[in-house]
C-alpha cells in the first residue's frame, strides 16, 4: 500500500502561552495542537542532534546517513569517538560490523558497550557514554533494549549524553528507543535473544559467546508468537516504551511488510486508533529524520523507494505520467472527530513545529497490555 501526495501540506497557526513569560508567542505547526497536546520546544541550554533512520542495517551502513550524522557533531570524522550500543541485537558482532562500517570508513573511532548479556561496570559504561561525540544503538528488539537499560542505569547515562549534546543516532529500534515510544516488531520470536544467539553460534561455532540457561528445542519460539502452539509468524507488532527524549509515537519501517504478513503503514493506523492521542511519525526504510537543535530534515537515500509518491509528467510525446515512490516521513494523528489523519511531512523545518507532547502522559499515553507477556517470552539473563 502506498499513500499519495494530493498536496503540499498546509501549516495552521495557533497560540501557545509560554511557560515563563506572561504573553503569548505564535506558532506555526504543521498539524495543529488539540487540547491534550502541546507544541514540543527544544531545550535551550543544549542544542539535541539526532538522526534516525527507519532502518538499522540499510541506514546506518549507507555512506549518505553516516556522513550525515557526523557533520552534526561540528567535528572531523577522525576526532569523533562512536560508541555502538548492541543491545537490541543482543550484542552479536555481525550487526556492529555492519552498521558501523560506514563511519569506520569515515575515519571514526568505534568502541561498543556490550550489556545484553552480562552485567557492565557502572564506571565502565560511564567512562564509554562520557568520551562518544555519537552514540549508535542497533537495529533489533526495542523493548529487550530498554528494559535492559533501565535495569542497568545505562538508561539515565544516554539521556544525560543526549543533553550534553552528544548525537544519537540508530535505526529501527535505534530511531524509537529516543522517543517517548514506538510500533515496534519486538513480539517477533525471531527478533528473541535465544534463537538469534543460536543462529549465531551456529554461524560461528568458534566465537566464544556463551549463552545461559539455553533450550533450543525445535519450534519452541515460533510457537510463542501468540501464547499457542502452530502459530508460526502469527505475531504482533505492539507499542514499546523508549528513553523519551523527543515526545512522538514512531514507526520505523514505515513502507515495509515484515514476517507477519501485515504492512506496517496499516497496523500503525490501527495502533494510532488505540493511541489516539498520541503524534504518530511514520519514517520509511530508507528515510531518517534528522534533528539538528531547532531544525528538522528528512534525509532519504536517493535511488531506492518509499511510500511518498510523486507524479511526476513524463517528457515522452504521448504525456504518460511517472509514477515515483520516493523514501519519505508521514505524520499521524487522529482528529477531534476521531478519524485518523495523514500528512506527509516536510522535508525540513523547525522542531516545534513538528514534534508535538502530551500534556499530562500518565493520563495520555496509554500503555500497551502486551508487553508483559512479550517479556516473559524474552527475558533478560540479567533476572536469572
């Protein structure tokens, strides 16, 4: 399914009282802010950079994006230090190969922080977040991630990083674990810290990654995806907690169909109908959205597709018409008479314009039931 652009978006102005002067400022956001939510406003002590790509593997290995990521630390790409957080891909090296490469080519220092398997020093992965201009978080299981942060304190280290002004970047799981939550394939059982870890070993006997309390049984976690037997890629795609440092529900992957059968564009309307009163971000596979203090882009890689078509007149005699799929970014939102809302995003333009938060989130982000069973499904070795 692919979504098309009858027109340009249209930019609605409204007022927002500030919260520290006794007058109002205009704004003017791209989708207008119901009661439930206001304008988003950088903070001003520290300018936060980003870029996150809807995809960990293809974004963050393609030159363009990783180029991208280090002009946003004002630096040479050799005197920027990259930490590579793998915990979403349980630390396995292939992915950090992978997604690094292309800042290696750079000339960036790249050092990884491997918590998904064992317990980190607190003044190791202190003295690791403190020395990175970036930090690259992996491709993978969001929810196993950020438990795994939480439960390690590593989750306050990246927020502090983040405010400090060190460039966060990632892909997929790498793009929602910044935002306040995400639609997330972390229900997936191939996306399991036992199965990938085996197809691992399997791949590479001799690696010395070790896993505990392992039953590798045949069909053991194909037959989790629902709580039932034979069920086979019969999972959920469910709504996941990130660091929330940028307000947003997001969905990378956006123009994708994954193992389920189910595009991902369609479950995020319905996810956003069960969300409704959350800003919903779709960034496709090849498209990332880059923050840069005030300023936002959407970055895409040229020559691959998308879901933003753009019809475009052929300069053949017979005045057919070319349709082009382009990488791109859609804003979600579901409007006062509850109908779900699209609008492609723009490709550049100021932050509070775009991102949006809830004004009381204990009372308007609504968890997802889900979850709880997808982490007795996947545990951390670090409760055994």
């Amino acid at each position: 399914m692919v979504l098309a652009v009858a027109r340009p978006y249209v930019t609605t102005s409204y007022l927002t009282a500030s919260t520290t002067h006794n007058h109002q400022r205009l704004t003017t956001s791209i989708v207008s802010c119901p009661p439930h939510r206001r304008a988003w406003t950088p903070p001003k002590a520290t300018a936060l950079k980003g870029l996150f790509s809807g995809s960990g593997n293809a974004g963050m290995s393609h030159p363009y994006f990783a180029q991208s990521v280090v002009d946003l630390t004002k630096r040479s790409a050799k005197e920027c230090n990259l930490l590579y957080i793998g915990t979403a891909s349980y630390d396995i090296p292939k992915y950090r190969d992978i997604q690094t490469e292309a800042f290696i080519g750079l000339g960036c220092t790249v050092q990884s922080l491997d918590v998904a398997n064992g317990l980190p020093l607190t003044f190791d992965m202190e003295e690791a977040v403190e020395k990175a201009h970036i930090i690259l978080v992996s491709g993978g299981n969001t929810l196993f991630a950020v438990d795994t942060w939480k439960l390690v304190g590593l989750d306050e280290l990246l927020k502090s990083a983040a405010h400090r002004g060190t460039v966060m970047t990632g892909g997929s799981a790498g793009c929602i674990c910044w935002f306040d939550g995400g639609h997330s394939d972390s229900m997936d059982p191939d996306t399991y810290r036992l199965p990938m870890l085996k197809e691992y070993q399997e791949e590479n006997p001799n690696s010395g990654t070790k896993v505990r309390s392992v039953n590798f049984e045949e069909g053991t976690f194909s037959s989790m995806a629902n709580g039932q037997e034979g069920s086979g890629k019969e999972w959920n795609y469910i709504r996941v907690e990130g660091l929330g440092i940028f307000p947003g529900l997001v969905c990378p992957h956006y123009c994708r169909t994954q193992s389920n059968g189910v595009p991902r564009m369609v479950d995020f309307d319905a996810m956003m109908m069960r969300h409704p009163l959350e800003l919903g971000l779709g960034i496709d596979h090849f498209a990332a959205l880059e923050i840069d203090g005030d300023n936002f882009r959407v970055l895409s890689i040229r020559g691959e597709t998308g879901s933003i078509d753009l019809s475009v007149p052929d300069e053949s005699e017979d005045g057919s018409v070319d349709m082009s799929r382009v990488p791109g970014a859609w804003i979600k939102y579901v409007d006062a008479s509850g109908a779900l809302q699209s609008k492609p995003c723009p490709t550049s333009g100021k932050v509070q314009d775009l991102l949006q938060m809830v004004v009381d989130p204990s009372k308007h982000i609504l968890l997802d039931e889900r979850v709880e069973l997808c982490r007795k499904q996947n545990p951390s070795p670090l409760l055994e």
